[in-house]
C-alpha cells in the first residue's frame, strides 16, 4: 500500500482525454531523457519526453525512441539521422549529454499509427525542425499576455 498523504480528489480535475492529439506540427521541448535497453537486450534506445508548449494540446507528452545501439547499423544510422535533426533544431551541434538537449524549443511533427497489440492509433514523432521566429507551426497559437515574451521567444 502507498499513502496518499491527505489527497482530496475533490481539489483536482481529473483527467479526461488520453486519445493521441492529431497529426500536425507543434513547438515542443525535450523535458526529459534516458537511456534503456531494448527488450531483447542486444542494443539501446534514448528515449525523449517532450511537452507540448503551445495551442489546445499545450500540455501534452509526446515520447520518442532513438536506437543508438543495435545489430542493425541501418537502425543507428537512423537513430543517429533523428538526432542530428534534433540538435540542428535547438542549436546543440555537439552535445555531450542529452540533458543539454532539454528545454531548448523546436518544431516536432507528430503522425498517428495503429499499435501493433490492440490497433488503436498512437502518435508517432515523424521528424524535428527548427522553430521558425516567423509563422507557428500548425496546432499551436501566437498570442501571448500583452507585454510578454515566452522563454523561447527572448533573446
């Protein structure tokens, strides 16, 4: 058992939508980063937390997989294609650790496939660009409070 520390779900919202947000381009942020096996141990994968930060899904989790180490060199070479994309990006041409990676913004275009176990459609990161200081990506919004900047906006 766990103690829940006096929590009252009558103070909090509840969640009601997990479905995958549509395909589209959003700014977004890597929050956070880790390296794992894969499942049958031969390789491993840099798995990526990103939020969105902006439009109606501001908020939400997109999670992305790199194989950086596997059997297959044509997997890598992928893996290691998506990560130029990504440091291209946010501007890291050579980072030591993918923490350096972390709360930079750029542009991720995210589609939708079918899971293999049950068919329901999941979001998928189809490729990374960078912010463009002109025109938003689509499914995100330019307005801010009057006066301010967002942190990836100030110079």
């Amino acid at each position: 058992m766990a103690h829940l520390n006096g929590f009252d779900a009558n103070e909090v919202e509840p969640n009601t939508n997990f479905d995958p947000i549509p395909a589209g381009k959003y700014l977004a942020i890597i929050v956070a980063s880790e390296i794992k096996p894969t499942r049958n141990g031969k390789g491993e994968y840099l798995q990526l937390e990103l939020d969105i930060l902006d439009g109606p899904h501001k908020g939400r989790k997109i999670w992305d997989r790199l194989v950086i180490k596997h059997p297959s060199e044509q997997t890598v070479k992928i893996a290691r294609a998506t990560l130029s994309s990504i440091c291209r990006a946010v501007g890291v041409m050579a980072p030591r650790d993918s923490a350096e990676l972390h709360n930079l913004p750029l542009v991720v275009s995210v589609g939708l496939k079918k899971r293999e176990d049950t068919g329901e459609l999941t979001n998928t990161v189809k490729g990374y660009a960078k912010r463009d200081s002109g025109a938003a990506p689509a499914g995100t919004t330019t307005a801010n409070a009057p006066g301010s900047t967002p942190p990836w906006g100030r110079k």
